[in-house]
C-alpha cells in the first residue's frame, strides 16, 4: 500500500536533515534504521506551536523541510510526520499518511485532526505505525500488526479494532487518537491543518507550547513557565522576561527567535498544557 507520489528529496536536503536529527544514512530501509530515525527525531525535534501564535503561514509534507531542516524549528503533526514522511521515502521506505481523530477526555476530534504514517521497511514482514508529530506519543515506531502491549519509554502502547475497520492506540490504557487505514496525500490535511492555525477553538490557537521528551521525562515551555519532568519529579518555573524565554526556548529546543510569541491571555492555560504533554 502506497501514498501518493511526492517529489523525492535530493541528497544535499537528505543529508541536512539526518545531521538536523543526528542520524547517519542508514545502508538500507530497515526496521532497525526506521527506529533509529524514529527516535532521533522525537527527541531533537519539538512539538511547538510558536509559528501558530507569530501567525506564520503553515505548511505541510515537502513544504515543512524548510522550517524544520534548515530555520531548525519543530512545528505541529502535519509539518513533523510530513516532513518525517519525505525523508523515509527518499531513504528508500514506502510510506503511507493516514488520518487520525485525537481522543480530548474520550471524546473524538474532526477526522484530519492528526496525521501519522505507515512505513513498510526492507527486511521485516509487517508494517510499523510511526509517529514524530504527537507530544504524548511512543519514542519508537509501533508493531501495525500486534493488538498486544508494545512497551516503549513513554509508556505501554497498544492497538485495537475500532468500528467502520479504523484503529485505536492507547497509551497506558488511555485512548489517545483513533486513525484510518486507507492512504492519504499530504494536501488532504490542508483544511484541517490552516483550522489549526487559524481558528479561535484550536487547542493549538488557544496553547502556546514547546515540548520535547528527555531521557528521563520531558520539558516544555508554555507560555512563559518552563516545566521539567525527570524521574517523577517536576520542576516549574515562572520565566521572568524577555531574554529568559529566548534562552529557554535556546538551551532547552535549540531554537533561534528573531520573535517572541506574545504571552496566553489566562495563566491556567500553562498548566492545562504540562498536564496535557506530561509522561
């Protein structure tokens, strides 16, 4: 099963990403150099919604390269799993986008309400689920074919059958979207990705958050409180200023702003965020 064709990426572009992740090319498209780039994404890439709050236009699939390789942002699913996307397929991966709806308290979102990808790799009989673009997902690409518990460091992750042939994925037994199995092409999500952008309900329009995983838990910045997880421990802090947030968002995301994002309007929304992207 395969997406629809995309313009592959040429070698320089290829080559400035993995140095992006701090990957090597891997020899051939296996499951274990898929693992590999997985991870190395999820944790040197962050899930951020900056862009979102300066009203900078969006982008998907191919058009995220730039943002994310060569400014070295991070972005939302769409800008993640479809540059993510474009890599695997120029390594040599087949890669299918699917279609999620993300579970909020047990109620499902609009169908296109997130993006992840079905990777087929050179030398293992079924498919991995992978996934760079959700902040409370799995560090590793998951088995497609098990409905059993497949551990991971962000926890146990399972998959099972849902109504109309779709499939849910549970962490720790929370559901956290419900996806389609048939192909996708990345300018299906462009309505769903501008309303993401652009509408006042957007939980990504109503939270200013960067977030990556850390070896032993996570950091985020929301707002202007700087949140660090470390083996069940957490630690907030209240940045005070300009120049703090701009070294936060440096030291801790690697990320350069010529423009700060302006601040949430109510303070209860950063710690609606930390609860929402905690391990």
């Amino acid at each position: 099963m395969t997406d629809f064709p995309e313009p592959v990426l040429d070698d320089a572009t290829v080559a400035a990403y993995l140095r992006r992740i701090g990957a090597a090319r891997p020899a051939r498209p296996t499951a274990a150099a898929l693992r590999e780039l997985h991870e190395r994404h999820v944790m040197t890439v962050p899930f951020e919604t900056v862009d979102v709050h300066l009203r900078r236009p969006h982008a998907t699939g191919l058009r995220a390269i730039d943002k994310i390789v060569h400014r070295r942002r991070g972005g939302i699913c769409y800008e993640l799993n479809g540059a993510f996307a474009a890599l695997l397929r120029a390594l040599g991966y087949e890669v299918t986008m699917l279609a999620g709806r993300v579970s909020d308290g047990g109620v499902l979102g609009p169908v296109f309400g997130h993006m992840l990808l079905l990777v087929t790799t050179a030398d293992s009989p079924g498919q991995w689920l992978a996934d760079v673009g959700y902040g409370r997902g799995a560090r590793h690409p998951l088995r497609f074919g098990s409905r059993g518990p497949q551990q991971d460091p962000q926890g146990v992750f399972r998959l099972a059958e849902a109504p109309y042939g779709d499939l849910d994925l549970f962490r720790d037994d929370v559901l956290q979207y419900r996806f389609e199995t048939r192909p996708r092409a990345a300018e299906d999500f462009h309505p769903m990705c501008w309303w993401h952008y652009n509408a006042p309900d957007s939980p990504h329009v109503t939270h200013l958050y960067c977030t990556l995983p850390t070896p032993g838990g996570r950091v985020t910045l929301s707002g202007d409180t700087l949140t660090l997880r470390e083996n069940g421990r957490r630690v907030r802090t209240v940045l005070d200023g300009e120049e703090e947030l701009r070294q936060a968002y440096r030291a801790w995301f690697g990320i350069e702003l010529d423009e700060l994002p302006p601040l949430p309007v109510s303070p209860a929304r950063a710690e609606e965020t930390n609860q929402e992207m905690s391990v």
